[in-house]
C-alpha cells in the first residue's frame, strides 16, 4: 500500500514540473524577421501566444497578408511546429524562431521575439 501511495505521489509529482516548465514561455511575443543574406529579405512581423506549450499565432508578410504559425514550445524551449517548418529557441523573455520556406531568395526567416505580457 506504501509503494502504491509513493508511486502515485512521484508520479504526480513529475506531471505537475512538466506542466509548470511548459507554461513557463505562456504569454504573448511580438517581434521582427532580420536577414544574413546580401541583398536583404523582406521584413515579417511574427506575433505568437503561447499557453502550456501550445504556440498559436501569425507571421505578417510584406503587403499586410497573415500565415498561420501552429506549434510546441517543449519545457527546455525548444520550439517545432508548421509541419516541420518552424524551429527555434526560447530562452527567459527572448527568442529566435525560424521559419523556413521554399523560396528561393529568402528560404529561412528568422524572427527575434520578445516576451510582451
């Protein structure tokens, strides 16, 4: 009975630190695509809201028009989502998150976000 009551006890022990790390990234991000490459990409705005680990949000494209960004962010920060097109890292109140595309010029944008509320 003692083991059964120890078991029980660990393992919701173990569920409650997981749930707390993934929420420790909730709340709102804003933040702007910047480009490595000669020439320049054009400037998105990404805005994500994060709650337990689930990422919803948009990345803005030149001209105004949203895409659908839909991912995890797991306990250490790491960050996948869009079917594989989305990778990145929280870290505290910053990120950086890519989203890659299939364009030739400009395949890989990468966001610096900040944590807004």
């Amino acid at each position: 009975m003692r083991r059964a009551i120890y078991a029980v006890i660990i393992a919701t022990s173990f569920q409650a630190g997981t749930l707390l790390a993934a929420g420790s990234f909730d709340g709102q991000w804003k933040g702007k695509s910047h480009s490595e490459r000669a020439g320049g990409c054009p400037t998105e705005e990404m805005t994500l809201n994060i709650a337990d680990g689930a990422i919803t949000g948009e990345r803005i494209l030149p001209g105004g028009s949203p895409g659908n960004i839909a991912g995890h962010v797991a306990p250490d920060g790491k960050v996948t989502g869009n079917h594989g097109r989305l990778t990145g890292e929280f870290s505290g109140d910053k990120a950086t998150v890519i989203y890659h595309t299939d364009e030739v010029k400009c395949p890989d944008h990468t966001f610096s976000l900040d944590k807004v509320k």
